[in-house]
C-alpha cells in the first residue's frame, strides 16, 4: 500500500503543475483578449461618423470589414502555420506588432483608401484566439485533461474578450463628441501597443514548439488570387449592380482557382490549408460551421450599427440611437455573449454534449437574426432580438476553436483553430461585400448618389444572417460524436 502511495504522489505533480501554470498562462492571455475586445467594440459605435468623416456612403463602410476580413483570411493560415513552426508566442508578438501598426495608421489616415489600407492591416489580429488556444492545447498535455482544460481556457477568454468589447464600445461613444476623430482613432492603438509588451514579458516560449517544417508560399499565392479575384468580382457588382455580366464571370474565375488551390494542396507535403485536415469526417462541419458563423457574427457587424443610427423620421425605418446609447445597446447585447461563452462547459452538460450545445447555440442565432425581420421597429425589439443572438454566438465563439483541436492531430492543433477563424472570416468577408451592395442605395458611385440605405437591404442583411446560422446547425449534425470528445483523434491519411 505504501508504495502504491508513493507511486500516486510521483505521478500526481505533472498535472498539478501544469494546472496552475496554465492559470498564469491564461491570466496574461486575458489581456490580450481585452485589447482584441477593445479593437472589435470600440468601433462599432461611431461607424457613421467614420463614413461622415471620410465622406463615403453608410453602406460603403462595410467595404472595410471585407478588406479586413480578406487580410485576416490569408494571415490566418500563414500565422497558424508559422505558430506550429516556430512557437505560437513568436507569431503571437509579430501579429501584434503588425495590429499596432495598423492601428496607428487609422488615426492618421484622411481619406478612404488610405482607411481601408490601414482597416486591412490591423486584421493581423484575427489570428490571436487560435494562436493563445494552441498555447493553452500545448501547455495541457500532462494534464489528463487536455480538451477540457482547452474549452475552459477558451471561454475565459472569449468571456474576457467580450467584457472588454462592451469597454471599448462605451468608451467610444463617450468620446465621440468631445475629442478629434484623430485622436478618438488613436486610442485603440495606445491599448494593442502596451499589450505587445505584455505579451513579450508575461508568456514564455514552450517547450517543443519548434517543430521544423516549412511553409508553402505556392499555395498561399493561389488562395489569395481566388480570394482576390471573388472579391473583384463582388466589386463589379457593387459598381455594375446585381446585373453585372463581368461581376458574375469574374465570380466564376474564382471558383475554379479555388478548385485549381484545392488540388495543389491536397498534393502538397506542407501545405498552407490542410485541405486533408479540413475534409476530415471530423473537421470539414466544425469549419463549416464556422464560415457561416461568420456571415452574422462577422458580416452583420456594421449593418446593425448603421441601422440603429438611422433616424426614423427621415428615412421610415431605424431607431434613432445616438452614438453613447448605441454604446449601450452593444454593451447589453455583449452581456449575453459573454454569459454564452462562460456558461458553455454548464449548457454542455445540461445539454449532453458538445455538439447538442452548439446545435442550440446555431439555432440560437438563426432565431435572433430572424426575429429582426418582423421586428425592428423599436429599441425593445432589438435588445430582445441580439439578446437571443448574442448568447449563441458567444458560446459558439468559444467552442469552435476547441472542437477543432479536439479533432486534430497535436502537431497540427495551430492549423486547426487556425482554420476555424481562417473559414469565419472568409464568410464574413464575403458577407460584408454581398451586403455592402445590399445597402447601396444605387448601383454606382455618384458622388451626388444618395449616401443612406434601403430598408430591403437591411432586411435582406438579416435573412441571410438567419439563414447561415440554420444551416450551421444542420451541419453540425453531420459530425461524428468523437469530434467534440476528449477522445484521440483519427489520424489523418496522407
């Protein structure tokens, strides 16, 4: 008996240890969630007074999320990659070294290109959740409990991320009154600054990071001409109208270089997107539920800020909300993502599983973006409507990423939460345009074009938001249950 003691006390420590260094660990992880909370909440406020600023149409700002979403859509997989390659600290400080530098940028760029160059870079930070629950899936290995530490870690810090979007949100529309839109831009890029700092001294290299490998620059080119060339074509259609015979040819070229990309890939011993990895049983609905995640809770962003300002009197439609209670209204809608991401491991086991929590959790969305559509009249119905959204998004934010790296193999973890931010921003990106034109007054950019939006364009944005976010839950189902267990995953044929 004593030495059955003595072996249980030899082998008790690892996991221990390994427990209370994931806390330090994930106590400085939350900062950078904040500062990731900062950036996607501080701007959503004064939308209209960006495009006021530069002089554009409402629906035209929607061409920056696309900008960004498309930046962040080719950075994910190199900066995923290059984290399995060598550490995911090194590649977490250079993407914030690059958000930083687009932020700066923001506050000092006049016109809007010069924004939509400065919008675009900053996405660099998109990559930050798969980068900081690749560290927290690495650094549980001894653990014993691998994939649930992973999912708790996520929720914190998906949690942390949303408190701090309800921070930035109010702070900006606090502020938008009283400082220069300069100055007022500057500000998210004091945050992203000092939390480079703290990513450098408060998280350590772990061991075995540096896998070797190489990076396959051929099929990181091939991805961006067909993201390029679908984006070309959504901007002849902006320009054209829903008519336009080159904008629809130009979307077909797209297609078959992602067809083209496809190939090479599977092919390819390193490649850049693990298309093996992501038609796997186990990953291809996980990353499918995450690009059409991406449509509402990416791509419909801005629309739900534009239309909030709107003042009903003038136009017919809107609630006229000024910045600091727009500020509000995100707040009270971000409360229910984060109760959606810290209530997850609780609606799981109520729920029986995993993947019944993120069926809910899709439907929850479906049903909150489609109660927009009969009711958007007053300020009541939209707190209901994201209220009913926002708890799904939030646990689905958290989740997504885990359940991918529950279903990868561990030197592919990187890839794989990787891909699931990779996959929900191509669909917002793609969202963003289709809606950009949706809420496009004309077909063409006439100056003296009425600058404000059509209701049918808005309505048009949610019923596609309900939609993908249906259809989310459907492909969940078709996932084998070992996909959002702790089990092993299946390796993968090469």
């Amino acid at each position: 008996m004593s030495g059955f003691d003595r072996t249980d006390q030899r082998e008790a420590p690892p996991a221990h240890t390994a427990v209370k260094g994931l806390a330090t660990v994930v106590g400085f992880l939350v900062l950078v969630e904040f500062a990731s909370g900062i950036l996607q909440g501080y701007y959503t406020p004064i939308y209209p007074q960006i495009a006021e600023h530069l002089s554009i149409h409402e629906g035209d700002i929607n061409w920056f999320e696309a900008a960004q979403l498309i930046v962040s859509a080719l950075c994910i997989p190199l900066l995923a990659r290059l984290g399995d390659l060598i550490g995911h600290k090194r590649v977490l400080l250079i993407s914030t070294a690059v958000t930083a530098l687009g932020s700066w940028w923001l506050a000092f760029a006049p016109t809007f290109t010069t924004f939509l160059i400065g919008w675009a870079i900053q996405g660099a930070y998109v990559v930050w959740l798969p980068l900081e629950i690749a560290i927290i899936h690495r650094r549980t290995r001894a653990s014993g409990r691998q994939e649930l530490l992973t999912r708790r870690g996520a929720a914190i810090l998906v949690g942390s991320l949303e408190l701090a979007v309800i921070v930035g949100a109010l702070t900006s529309g606090l502020l938008v009154d009283s400082l220069d839109m300069n100055v007022l831009l500057a500000m998210p890029a004091i945050v992203v600054t000092a939390v480079f700092f703290v990513i450098l001294a408060g998280i350590e290299q772990a061991p075995g990071d540096d896998t070797g490998g190489s990076i396959d620059w051929a099929g990181l080119g091939l991805i961006t001409v067909a993201l390029g060339v679908l984006m070309g074509g959504l901007v002849w259609l902006r320009l054209d109208g829903p008519g336009s015979t080159r904008g629809w040819l130009t979307i077909v070229v797209s297609l078959v270089a992602f067809v083209v990309f496809w190939r090479f890939e599977k092919q390819h011993a390193e490649p850049i997107v693990d298309v093996r990895l992501f038609s796997s049983p186990a990953q291809w609905p996980v990353q499918l539920t995450a690009f059409l995640f991406g449509i509402p809770v990416l791509g419909g962003q801005i629309p739900l800020s534009t239309y909030a300002q709107a003042d009903p009197v003038e136009r017919g439609y809107g609630l006229g909300a000024d910045p600091a209670f727009i500020s509000t209204l995100i707040g009270l809608y971000v409360v229910t993502l984060a109760i959606g991401a810290f209530t997850l491991p609780l609606t799981t086991r109520l729920l029986g599983g995993v993947r019944r929590a993120l069926v809910v959790a899709c439907s929850l969305v479906g049903l909150g973006y489609l109660l927009w559509l009969p009711f958007h009249d007053h300020t009541w119905q939209a707190l209901i409507n994201m209220g009913v959204a926002g708890l799904g998004s939030g646990a689905l934010v958290a989740a997504l990423p885990a359940a991918a790296a529950a279903a990868a193999p561990p030197e592919r973890t990187g890839i794989a939460t990787g891909m699931t931010n990779g996959t929900k921003t191509v669909g917002g990106a793609i969202a963003s345009a289709i809606f950009a034109i949706a809420l496009t007054a004309t077909g063409s950019l006439d100056a003296a074009a009425e600058k404000v939006a059509p209701l049918s364009g808005y309505l048009t944005v949610w019923a596609v938001c309900s939609g993908a976010a249906f259809l989310a839950a459907l492909a969940l189902l078709a996932a084998p249950k070992h996909a959002f267990s702790d089990a092993p995953a299946e390796p993968i044929s090469r």
